[in-house]
C-alpha cells in the first residue's frame, strides 16, 4: 500500500470532494417532483413544504439491496416535519410524520438572521456592534407560550467579533416568520 503524502493529500480529497459534489448535482430521481420550495400565501407567510436534508440508503428485500432515497422536510401548513423515502424508480414508498423536529437547514437559519438584520431595533444593534451571527437550535415552549405548539423557533446568538461576546440572543419563528423573543433569556432553573 502506498501512502500519499504533502500536497498529495490535499489532491486526493479535492478530488473526491469533486466527485461528492458531482453526485448530488446530477441530482435524485427520488426526489424529483417533490414539493422543495417554501412559497408565501396572500398575506406573506410561508406554505408549502422545505427539503431540510436528503441521503441515499439501501434496505435488505428479498435478500436484495434496494436502493433509497430519504428526504426531510417541514411542512409549514401544517406544522409537521415528515420523512418521505422513495425507492430508486422515484415511487414513494413511505411517508411519515417525525413526532419531533429536526433540526434545521442552513436555508432556514440563514432567513432567520435576515429577519433579524430586516428588524428595525435588532438590525440597528447588530449593525453597530458589528455582530456575528450564529445558532439556529430549536427552542420549544409550554403552549400559550411565543413557541409553543405549533411554531418553528430558531434561536440567533448575536455575537461580537470574537465569538466570545454576546450581544443578544433572539428567537424567530419561521412559520409565522416573526420574532418571538427580541432578547431571550432562558430559565435559569432549566
């Protein structure tokens, strides 16, 4: 066996990298046809379902490897996450509602901090302090609660430059695409 070496290295994983990139840009016949844009109703908020992650799989049938394709998505409407998986043809073979959320994709954070940056006081502070933004972890409440039931929370750490200060940690909602919390604070007792 041969060992690669200095500036080998970084070749061999440039290209398999390359190859990565070239698999999933020819793209999933399993997933072709799916719902994957978040649209907005008459008054702008999102409907429709997001693609929040995909992968290839194989099942045991038969004795057989089959081929899988599972995706994650959030439907906005209805407030439920769902795994579809769909067989190599692109039929889809299951469909079924996640009892948790998953967490969220890099699209979602990144909306997330637009609104952020789009809100008058938020924006302005960020601005000045020259924040960094970081986060996106799934904050749940009790119901009756701004996260409650039924919402889609992120929660933003506005950063400073180092990383080491926060100036703010915010909570949107991406359903309802708002700001729940402006400055959350959570129970100290938790």
């Amino acid at each position: 066996m041969r060992v690669v070496g200095g500036l080998g290295v970084y070749w061999v994983a440039f290209f398999a990298a390359l190859l990565l990139v070239a698999e999933f840009a020819a793209g999933d016949p399993a997933s072709e046809g799916s719902p994957r844009e978040v649209t907005r109703d008459p008054s702008g908020r999102p409907t429709g379902t997001r693609l929040l992650r995909t992968w290839r799989d194989t099942v045991k049938l038969d004795g057989r490897d089959e081929p899988r394709s599972v995706e994650i998505v959030y439907d906005y409407e209805a407030g439920v996450a769902r795994r579809r998986i769909y067989a190599a043809d692109g039929a889809l073979v299951a469909d079924q509602p996640l009892a948790d959320q998953p967490q969220p994709s890099r699209e979602e954070i990144a909306e997330a901090v637009a609104l952020i940056r789009a809100d008058a006081e938020l924006g302005k502070l960020a601005r000045s302090v020259g924040a960094i933004f970081d986060g996106g972890f799934l904050l749940r409440e009790a119901a009756g609660e701004p996260c409650g039931p039924g919402s889609r929370c992120l929660q933003i750490f506005m950063l400073s430059q180092s990383r080491f200060g926060l100036h703010r940690r915010s909570v949107v909602d991406m359903r309802k695409e708002v700001i729940a919390h402006r400055r959350y604070r959570p129970d100290p007792a938790e």
